[in-house]
C-alpha cells in the first residue's frame, strides 16, 4: 500500500509538474549561436506599402522578407538576398538572387570544388501584387532601375548549349558557354531585348538606356540600347574594353576602350555620347599638359545631374619586360630611404591602390570641355553638390605624410579648384579635422582644432578672407571630456542650407552660421538640448538631399545625456523649441523614408530586444512592428542591465554597467567578470545578440550562465593609462564587494586589445582578480610605440604620443612613462592565472608582443596559456575560431570562478603533434 501511494504520488507530481517545465526558460549556451538571425539591407518602397529585408543566420539558409503595411502580411523568399525593390505603385516587383543551399556550400568547401565548377546563383523576380515569378539560373549580375517608378530589370546570365549526343555529331566542336543579356521592363510588358555574348553592361536609375560590351572570338564592341533601340558605338578586332558610365537620367553615357593587346602598358581612351545622338566622341586619350593620359583604373562617372563626366589620368603605364630569369637568380628586396614621405610599410600594405592610382579630370557635357583637376601636386579634389558650382575642394596631404609616423594622420592643406580652369588657391593651412564645401561651391568651412573652432572662408579670391563661424557661440564645439594627448575633434557639422549658411553642432544643439560673417550664430534648437541635457543631431531623411530646407520641420534624433534613453524630436519650420515625438529606453537608428510617402522604416533596441524593423508616421505615431527575427529569444534567461555609480580611487564621481541574471538574487554573491575598454554607460541601451565570441565576453550569454558582468567607465590621465585603469577598475570592483554583489574570490577580467594591455597592467599591481583573460595585448610600450601596424603599414607611434595608449610624448622625451606603463617590465610580480589570445596575423597589435608577455609570465611560474589562431586577425573572422574561443574563454572562467573540472587543454596543453587532431576541450 506504501508503495502504491509512493508511485501515485510520483505521477502526480509529473503529471502536474508538466507545465512548469515546459515554461522553464533555457541556459543561452553555443547551441544557440547558429540560429540566431540577423536583419540585413532593409529597404522601404517609394509609396511606405512594402518592405523588404534579409533574415540571416550565423549558420544555414538566410532568407529575403517582404512586408506587405496594407494588411501586415510577410511573404518569405528562401535563400535570396540583395533584394531590390522597383516598378512603379500599381505593379511594384522585387528582384534577389536565391544561392545554393547551406549545405551544397559546404560540400563544395568540403571537396574543394573549384570555383567555376560551383553552383550558381539563381535570379528571382517575383511581382508583389500578382505573386507572378521569373526564375533565371546562373545568374551573373542584375540591375533594377529604381528610378521614376521603372519597371525595367536588366540581368546577365550564363548559357551552357545543350550537348547533342548522337552519333552524327560526337566528332564536332563543343559549344563554348557565353554570357546572355536581358532587358525587360516588367510594368510595360511585351518582348524583351535579349543579347548575346556581353561581357558587362550599365542599366541608368530610370531604365532608359543600358551600355553593354559585347566579346566574340576576335571582336570587342560597345552598344547602346536607349528606347528600344540599339546602336554600336565601337568595334574594334583587338584590344579591351574597360569600364562603362550612364547618366541617372538615362541621357548619356561614356566609357573605356584600348586597342592594346599587352598585359600591361595599355593606353586607354575615353568616349562620350548621348542617348539622343549616339555617335561617339573621343574626349581624351592623350596629350595632357603633363604628358598625363586616361588611366583604365579612374572609373567614369556622372554627376547627379549629368553636367560632369571625371574620370581618371596618369602617366602612361609602364611597361613591365617579361621576366626570362629563374627565382634563384633574382634578388628580392625591400629598401627603407629616410626619404620616403610613406614608410615601406604603408607602401607594401597599399601597393595596389598606388599602382593604381589616378588623378581626376572632369568633362564639362554641357561645354565639350575638360580640365585635370588633381596631380601629384593636389591627389584629392571633391567637387560641390550642384554642377553649376564653380569652385571644388581640394586637399593636400604631402607636407605632413612624413611627420605621421609619430603626429597625428589626417593633416592638410585645404584649396579652393577652379573647376572650369584647373586652378587653385590656398585656403587654410594645417587643417587637423573635417571640411566642407558648400554645394554651391562659394565657400569651405572646417574646423580649426588647435582654435577649437569652426572657420570658414569664399572660395572665390576677393570675396572675403577667413571667418570665424562658432567664436561667438559661447559653449565648445569639440567634443567633449577627450582625455587624449592631442586637440578634440569637432561635435560635427549637420550641412549647408539652400542660402549658403552651415548647421553646426555643440555638444547639444544645432547651431546656424554665416561663412559671410555677416549674420551671427543662431540656435536652431533655442538651447532646448542643453538646458534639457539632450543631444539633438540632424536626421537626413532624403539620401539624395544637397541642402538643408529650413522652410520645413526637421527630423532630429536625440539621446539624453542624463537617463542614456533614445528617441526622435521634430524641429518646427526655421528652428525653434523642437517637439518630442518618442523617448525612452532604446537606442533608435533611423532606415529610411518613403520617397513619395510619410513614412518611416527605423530600428529600436535595448540589452532584451532585438534591433527589429519598425514603420510609423512622420509624429511615430501608427507604429507598425515589421520584423520578428528572432522569436525564440524569449524561450531564453537573459537578465537585466543598470547603471552603477561609486566614487573611484581619487574620490572621483565615477559609473559604470552593471548586468545581472535574470533571476538576480540580491541576498547572495555571484561570480563577476569585469569587461573594459574606455567607457560604456552610453551603450546600455545597445543590443549584442548571442553569438560565439569574436574577442569578448557577450553580456547575454554570460548572465544567462549566472554570471555577473561588471564594465566600468575609465576616464584617463595623460601620462598615466594604466593608473588611470587600476583607479577605475579596482575601485569598482571593492563597490561590487562591498553591496554584496561579487564574491571576493570569484573575479575575473576580460578585455581586447586597449582592454588586453590594461589587463596585463592591472595584474602587475593587483592580485584581487580570481584569474584574467586578455586578448591581443600591448606588453613592452618600448617595443610596440616603434612597431606596424600591418593592416596598414602605419607605424605605432602617434598612438602613443597623441591617441589612445595616451603616454603623450615620445620614448625619447617620456622613457619613464613608457617604462612605468609597460607590464613587462613587472611580470615578476603577477600571480593571477591568465589565457591570452594573440594571433600572428594580428593587423593592429604586433603579436610578438603577447609572446614577449607569455614567456615572462611562464618563466616566473605564472599558469598561464595562450592561444593563436593562424592566421586570423584582431579580431576573429573565422566561425569554427569563434566558437573554439567562446568555449576556452568560458570553460576558463567556469574553473576559477565556478570551480569546475579544467579541460583537458588546462591540463595537458596541445603539443605541435596533437594540433588539429585532438582539440583537448572535454574534462
């Protein structure tokens, strides 16, 4: 009788006890990771009705979303991506290309399938309204014209001819593949244009003209195609045709061609025609002033307008002798001259592009004329927005490129270009920070950084010298608490209005200034940002817009300095006290506008919610949730995230981030790991998704694994980043202990690159932390302020003297700070157990500088480990890497903070011999 009473009440309690599991949220683990999706490329039609979007996991099958307002209905396209949206509102289509499934690539990887043997991709044109679809296979490249409500796709794809296998022809040729071309305008209907063998075409914004080369056994020709009608345009028996330009507007067109056969040394010649009279003229070939001629790699290009036509010119290519010599004949070298304005590295790591290089002519359409713009002398012009404008922005970087090894890069001269004569005229020497030209082209402004303040000055010679825009604005224009040893940057400038004036910014609000110097700085905002503690910044709704309209209300984003919540005002017509429409918790990131509609696409997030897809009114009222991308979030603990304040090490106000588990319980201790780099406050409202580590912790997976993560602010002094690391970090953590949120024992640091090097500080002077994980991290200063960069061949000192690693001088005129900061020189002293991570294809931090850390740590019997992920660089590319460095990092901190079993690999290492047979990740 026990015994059944004792069963009975067993079932019971399952039976029961059913729903509570079922309800029961999960651990967010590595099981997780390959699903979780991604929103990518969303875009909005010209009439607010449809939306589409792509929806991508980290592993399988993406898919393109179509949102459909008028009843909220989705239609998914599986495997498609780069979906365009075009035609007009009564027969609106999309088109996207749909790839091999997942798995077929991974096979492919698998059987090293080469590349021209792979599956291709397919065409996808579905119709939004009638759900007709047009499925093209092997696609090589599509166009849609997304302009004045086109219909018209043109898509290249390959023809393979059918094999005949009978046995009258099993002697005979085989058929070549070739490149068919398609023109179709889906809202005309009826027949398309349909050609073969092209080689590459250009299709206009509004689909009414397409450029196309044509390739045959020994023919090279150029065609147009303009309102059903085709015309060539070149021909030639030998040679190259290069690349192909059009108007947005459809009315003309240019492009490249050589009758050069040598691999290298082609001289290249420019045409230009028009849609209406499509004869052909040679603009340019040779004979510039300087000997210079077309250059194959400056790609022609329109204006918006169509009034220019740039393209590039340079010296005529040089012709490389073939090589007759054996490799041991030949020596192989590099010659580093004090002489060189770029150091051998920056040469080496750009030695494409400056092969390549070339230097800007402009065709005027309207006169038949043409000008170089830009030389050796001045390599950089950008030309106004309107192309009526007669002056350009010219910028020189020459006199400063050799003192960039240990200044500051981005120095310059500033010119104003005569764009009808070529000529130039000095504007403001030294320029440290951004400028800009007006889009009428009467006048440069730029931010004098040493002034710290906003300058102007008219293009023209005569009109007036140089202005001061914000020195009767009485609050800054730099940013902010900058605590680099060099000048703040500018807050940033929002535009230029229709009548010539700039809207500026201070740290708050927007401000209106005269580059005339006639009319003083007005408030747009009347001073609601600063005293509301709100940034307000200029939201461009038009992606095509030139100038700012006044005559209009504006969109403005905002973040409140005080709370960190998001939201959006609207500025009423000609400035004035702006007018919340939303604010609160989220960080808000603006999409899109619909062209010919008052709608808007936009995204919001916080630490719990995705960056989803919202629509709503101009007000953000009528809101309309678009996406869902990730529903099984919910089945998930995730936690919460606040902010903290404590005072640090000086009686310094300072804060930080504090995330908890979700089912925090405040009587009792955690483990913590404390994550840093410079300060993170600002981003409470910034959603990071699960995924397998790239170099940090994720704060999700971390609180959802009952861990507390701790990232505190670190406000810095010159001369002193590792102190200034140890007041703030420290501290905080002695805050956590002393609320009763950490437990003593089981702190653990995490940090990348900047957060690597103060790890490998902090443990110099501390041993509170349980163990620590830095990644990629400055050891020696010594060594590393005179190493490469060698992602882009940039020497490492101006980091150093001027940015982040905030020494302020040089070795030569601070070694003791240079000593002081460097962990190396106090290995000795370190007992925290530590896993490092540097990989030898590092192209930001020299990774002989882990080693150097490594074996001082080793010799004085620190347990230490380090992992290098061959090949790979600051940051981990590489999915399976990710997923590897995900698990070690948390099995690491499991076994010092959790006292779980060590893995194998803690135990026994992975000699050379093991390497990539046995991982060593099971206990």
């Amino acid at each position: 009788m026990t015994k059944f009473r004792w069963m009975a009440a067993l079932c019971a309690g399952l039976l029961f006890g059913t729903g509570n599991v079922q309800a029961q949220k999960k651990t967010l683990g590595q099981e997780a990771f390959d699903g979780w999706r991604q929103i990518a490329a969303p875009r909005i039609s010209d009439d607010g009705r449809w939306t589409v979007y792509g929806l991508n996991p980290a592993r399988g099958d993406g898919q393109t979303v179509v949102y459909d307002a008028s009843n909220g209905t989705t239609d998914t396209l599986r495997r498609a991506s780069d979906a365009r949206l075009f035609g007009p509102a009564g027969a609106p289509w999309v088109a996207a290309k749909v790839g091999p499934t997942f798995a077929q690539r991974r096979r492919e990887k698998i059987a090293k399938t080469p590349k021209d043997r792979r599956r291709p991709d397919t065409l996808l044109l579905v119709s939004l309204l009638s759900d007709e679809r047009v499925v093209v296979p092997r696609l090589k490249e599509f166009q849609v014209a997304d302009r004045e409500g086109s219909g018209v796709v043109a898509y290249l794809y390959e023809v393979v001819p059918a094999t005949d296998t009978s046995t009258a022809v099993k002697k005979a040729p085989k058929s070549k593949k070739f490149n068919r071309l398609v023109l179709w305008n889906t809202a005309a209907g009826g027949d398309s244009t349909v050609v073969d063998s092209v080689e590459n075409f250009a299709l206009s914004r509004n689909g009414k003209l397409l450029l196309y080369t044509r390739k045959g056994d020994s023919l090279r020709s150029v065609w147009a195609c303009a309102d059903g009608q085709r015309t060539e345009l070149y021909r030639a028996s030998a040679g190259r045709t290069g690349t192909l330009a059009v108007d947005e507007a459809g009315r003309q067109g240019a492009y490249l061609v050589t009758p050069d056969t040598t691999a290298t040394g082609a001289r290249y010649e420019l045409y230009y025609f028009t849609a209406k009279k499509p004869q052909p003229q040679r603009i340019a070939a040779q004979g510039a002033a300087n000997g210079f001629t077309v250059s194959e790699f400056g790609k022609p290009e329109f204006s918006r307008e169509g009034g220019w036509l740039t393209f590039g010119m340079n010296v005529p290519p040089r012709v490389v002798p073939k090589d007759t010599l054996p490799e041991d004949e030949k020596s192989a070298f590099d010659l580093w001259s004090y002489t060189d304005t770029l150091l051998m590295t920056q040469q080496l790591a750009n030695v494409k592009r400056l092969k390549e290089r070339s230097y800007r002519a402009a065709y005027d359409t309207r006169t038949g004329k043409w000008v170089l713009l830009e030389d050796k002398e001045l390599a950089s012009v950008a030309f106004a927005g309107n192309d009526d404008a007669p002056y350009a922005l010219g910028t020189d970087v020459r006199p400063y490129e050799w003192a960039s090894t240990w200044e500051s890069p981005g120095t310059k001269d500033l010119y104003a270009v005569d764009v009808r004569t070529g000529g130039r005229r000095l504007l403001a020497k030294g320029v440290r920070a951004q400028a800009s030209i007006s889009p009428d082209g009467r006048y440069v402004a730029w931010y004098d950084a040493p002034a710290a303040e906003w300058k102007a000055a008219a293009t023209e010679a005569g009109k007036g010298g140089e202005v001061s825009l914000s020195r009767a604005i009485p609050y800054p224009m730099s940013v902010p608490d900058f605590d680099m040893p060099d000048y703040p940057s500018a807050e940033g400038m929002a535009g230029w209005t229709a009548d010539g004036r700039a809207v500026i910014y201070d740290r708050f609000d927007l401000w209106l200034a005269d580059p005339s110097g006639r009319r003083a700085p007005e408030c747009l905002t009347r001073g609601a940002g600063r005293r509301d503690s709100v940034r307000f910044r200029y939201v461009r709704l038009d992606p095509q817009e030139r100038t700012i309209d006044l005559s209009r209300p504006a969109l403005l984003s905002a973040f409140d300095r005080s709370s960190r919540d998001g939201g959006y005002y609207r500025l009423p017509a000609g400035g004035g006290e702006p007018e919340k429409l939303v604010m609160d918790g989220h960080k808000y990131t603006f999409v899109a506008k619909a062209k010919e509609a008052d709608v808007l696409l936009w995204q919001r997030e916080n630490f719990r919610e995705y960056r989803d897809l919202w629509r709503s009114g101009l007000s953000f009222a009528d809101l309309q949730k678009v996406s869902d991308a990730n529903p099984q979030a919910a089945r998930y603990e995730w936690g919460s995230v606040r902010r903290v304040a404590w005072e640090d090490m000086n009686g310094v106000p300072a804060e930080g981030l504090l995330y908890l588990p979700e089912d925090y319980d405040s009587t009792r201790r955690y483990p913590v790991i404390v994550y840093f780099y410079e300060t993170h406050t600002d981003d409470i409202h910034k959603h990071v998704h699960p995924q397998p580590s790239w170099s940090i912790v994720i704060p999700a997976v971390c609180t959802s694994q009952d861990y507390v993560v701790f990232m505190p602010d670190i406000r810095y002094r010159t001369g002193y980043p590792g102190q200034s690391c140890y007041d703030a970090v420290v501290s905080g953590a002695r805050m956590l202990i002393d609320r009763g949120i950490a437990d003593p024992r089981r702190i653990g640091l995490q940090g990348q690159s900047w957060g690597g090097y103060q790890i490998a500080y902090l443990v110099t002077r501390t041993n509170m932390f349980r163990c620590a994980s830095p990644g990629a991290p400055v050891s020696n200063m010594t060594s590393a302020s005179g190493g490469i960069r060698w992602g882009s061949g940039m020497p490492r000192m101006f980091q150093y003297e001027h940015g982040q690693s905030r020494i302020g001088g040089s070795l030569w005129e601070r070694p003791i700070e240079y000593i002081e900061n460097s962990p190396l020189f106090f290995a000795n002293k370190v007992r925290t157990p530590m896993l490092m991570r540097h990989d030898d294809a590092d192209e930001a931090v020299p990774w002989y500088q882990g080693i150097e850390y490594f074996l001082a740590l080793r010799r004085h019997g620190v347990p230490v480990w380090m992992v290098n992920y061959n090949g790979q660089p600051h940051n981990l590319k590489r999915y399976a890497d990710r997923l590897d460095w995900d698990r070690r990092m948390m099995q690491f901190f499991d076994h010092y903070l959790k006292d779980a079993p060590a893995p194998r690999w803690m135990r026994e290492g992975i000699p050379a011999t093991d390497k990539g047979i046995d991982p060593k990740l099971d206990y």
